[in-house]
C-alpha cells in the first residue's frame, strides 16, 4: 500500500480523508486510494497500528484531513491518535486539524504555509503562524474556522 520509499522523505503530506474513532482508536487511520494502478480494488486503509510500525526519519507530516489532531484521552497514557501514532514512528513535529475543514481554505491554508516554510525558510511552527495570519487577512477565507483548526503537535523548533 505504501511505498518503502516513503521513510526517506523529510516531509510526508497526507491530503486525504481520516476517520477517527475515540472509543477504539486502534480503529483509526488515514484513507488513501482503494484501487491500484491498474484499476484492481485494494486495501487503501491506513490503520494506526499501522501507522505505529513504519519507521519514518521526515521531520514533518501534515494531516491535512478532517480531525486529525484528537483521539481517545487515556489515563497516563495522554491522547492516543494519528498524531501519536506518526510521532511513535519516528516523526518529531505534526500538522493537524482540530475540526471538520473545508477542501478549498485547506488548499489555500497549504500555500501559504509551504510557501513560508520552503521558499522562506521560516521554521513549521511559524511557517504555521504565518499561514494563519495570512488567512486571516484575506478577505475569502478570514473567518477563523477556515484557519484556526490546523495545529502543530510535537517539536516545535
């Protein structure tokens, strides 16, 4: 389903649908494409535990999918998530959203950011701040819940 290559990347963008489950969030995952090359149904379900096996050195992945940054509280051990489950392999920092986001704002909220962090060097976490006041000051997307859902877990240097 993935590709091996995938641990060689530094940054790792999941643009996608997720599906969490707060009381089993071993049921959790990321859902990528369900056919194959060819056309030929296949498991495109990413599942947490999954996700807790890869061995990944990116410094960064962006969860840019709905509700990516919550999951099950659980005593002593904190949130139990997709975020927790990137971070166990291997990934020290990650964007993800907190509510429901809209497809367009969330690609708009991408520029801004990848452009802030690539072609400005700034650092993810204020790559993040800067894409978010950037939408703020546009007229189309000003609204905080356009912007305000995407968060960085992690490392934030």
């Amino acid at each position: 389903m993935l590709d091996p290559a995938i641990g060689e990347y530094q940054i790792i963008h999941f643009a996608t649908h997720a599906l969490l489950n707060n009381s089993h969030p071993e049921l959790s995952g990321i859902v990528l494409s369900l056919v194959d090359r060819n056309g030929y149904s296949q498991n495109g379900f990413l599942r947490l535990n999954e996700i807790y096996n890869l061995n990944l050195t990116a410094d960064l992945v962006v969860l840019s999918a709905c509700q990516t940054a919550l999951g099950k509280e659980t005593r002593g051990e904190g949130l139990i998530g997709l975020t927790r489950g990137f971070m166990y392999a291997g990934v020290p920092r990650v964007v993800a959203t907190l509510w429901r986001i809209n497809d367009r704002a969330a690609a708009e909220f991408m520029r801004y950011f990848y452009q802030a962090m690539l072609k400005q060097h700034e650092a993810p976490s204020k790559a993040l701040r800067t894409a978010q006041i950037a939408m703020w000051q546009s007229n189309r997307s000003a609204v905080p819940h356009y912007w305000a859902a995407f968060t960085l877990q992690g490392e934030w240097r």
